[in-house]
C-alpha cells in the first residue's frame, strides 16, 4: 500500500494526488512508484481514458525531490551494483504512456516537480502558481529532469531558468507553452474538467496508438519517421473505432467509440 499518492478513479478518469502536504508534496521514491503504479492502472484498464496527476492542498503541486539535508542518500546516490534511479523510473513511464497524462497545478512546481510538470502531455495551472527549476541556488542543475525541459521549454528560457534559478508565474509560462491554460485558483477543477472532457470524448483506440507513435518518432531521426508513420496509421485504420469514425463521419452523427 503507498500512502504517498492517492489514486482513485471516476469514469474514465483516473486522478493520481501526491499526499505529502506537510512536505509541500515532495518527491520521493515512495511517490514516484505512486504514480508509476497510477499510470499502470491507466494502461492495464482499457476503460480508463486520461490520467490526472495533482497535488494534495493549496501551496504546491510538487516542491520537487525530497532532499537531504547535505548532499548524501537519494536521489544523489548510486549503487554501482543496482545503477537503477527512481526519477528515470518515473520519467520512462511517463513518456511511454499511452493514456493522456494532464497535470492539475494546485500550486507551485518548482525543481523535480517541474519536471513533473514538463513530463505530462497537458497542463492546467492556477495562474499564481509558481514553475521553475531552483537547483543553482543549492549548488546543483536539473540534471534528471533536463530531457523533459529540453522538449518543453524555450532554449533562450530554459537556459536563463537553469542558470539563475529564478521561477516564473504560470501566466508568464503561458506564452512560452510551459502550461496549456492559466487560470484564477477558483476555476482551475471547472477547466481541467472541461479539457479532460475533451480529451475522453475522443477515440481511446486513436488517443492510446496516437501517444504511442509520438513516443516512438520523437526519437527517430526524419526519414526513419516517414518510414515508421505510414505502418502505424494503416494500422489505426483498421481498429473499429478507426472504422466507427469514418461511418459517423459519413452519416453525420456522433461515433460510438468501443476502444477497440
């Protein structure tokens, strides 16, 4: 039983809450296999149609990792004979999943809980929330974090966030494409239904076989992409939904989708 992050599901909707208020829900191994396990769930039931990741209270989605008060123990040790870190863990499944992880920022995600943050395909964030990486200020870079940075963040940006450890608001992310929609605190439930919404009435089979060519192409080099495309979106055409989509598309009306 992880009593760090609370997963409960709702519909098609499966929501994931780091539960570490009184330590401004930081990460630890404890949490990383939460969410590990919450994105397992998501992948195992078909049923299940987007993941929710968010933070416990008012003041933070995720403060980042759970340090030590000195530069020993995780996530700054290695065993030479298990060279296995959580964080990496963490990221290779959320960059292999298959069903849309939306971050909710209930607060600040400052440090590894940016890279949380970038990690998630969509974010909804309270417009006051703060994002950054603040590690320089420690003596340290955001070293495990740097792939999802480097996908999400604007080069010029991201090197003047690495470099002076300032975070920004939310809104100042917005135009950068650092969060999807930036919102007073009082609406932020009312747009992250409103986006999951718009994600769950779409086709599970095309969402689900979609993530999975992005992962995929985003390691490719061009040619090998336009090698891979064509087999995956010939394959898509032949699922039901694929089919159900077309027929509706025809007789003008909306599909039934069957995930399948």
């Amino acid at each position: 039983m992880n009593d760090t992050v609370n997963i409960r599901q709702d519909g098609a909707v499966l929501t994931a809450t780091i539960t570490r208020e009184e330590r401004r829900n930081a990460l630890n191994a404890q949490v990383a296999e939460g969410i590990i396990a919450a994105i397992s769930r998501a992948e195992a039931d078909p049923d299940i149609r987007a993941l929710v990741l968010t933070g416990a209270g008012d003041r933070a989605f995720c403060a980042g990792g759970d340090l030590q008060p000195n530069a020993e123990g995780t996530p700054f040790k290695l065993d030479e004979a298990h060279p296995v870190n959580y964080v990496a863990d963490l990221f290779r499944a959320m960059n292999d999943a298959r069903v849309p992880i939306i971050a909710r920022l209930n607060g600040h995600a400052l440090a590894g809980g940016f890279g949380l943050v970038c990690g998630c395909d969509l974010v909804v964030a309270r417009e006051d929330a703060l994002i950054g990486v603040t590690e320089v200020k420690i003596g340290i870079f955001p070293m495990m974090i740097l792939p999802f940075l480097m996908r999400n963040t604007p080069n010029r940006l991201l090197m003047e966030m690495c470099l002076t450890g300032e975070p920004i608001t939310a809104a100042e992310g917005l135009p950068h494409g650092l969060v999807n929609y930036a919102v007073p605190v009082a609406d932020l439930d009312a747009k992250t239904d409103w986006l999951v919404e718009r994600i769950i009435s779409k086709s599970p089979t095309g969402v689900r076989l979609g993530l999975q060519a992005l992962s995929k192409i985003r390691e490719m080099s061009f040619d090998a992409a336009l090698e891979y495309a064509p087999f995956m979106l010939a394959n898509m055409a032949r699922t039901e939904d694929a089919r159900e989509g077309f027929r509706a598309f025809v007789e003008k009306r909306a599909p039934e989708w069957t995930g399948r």
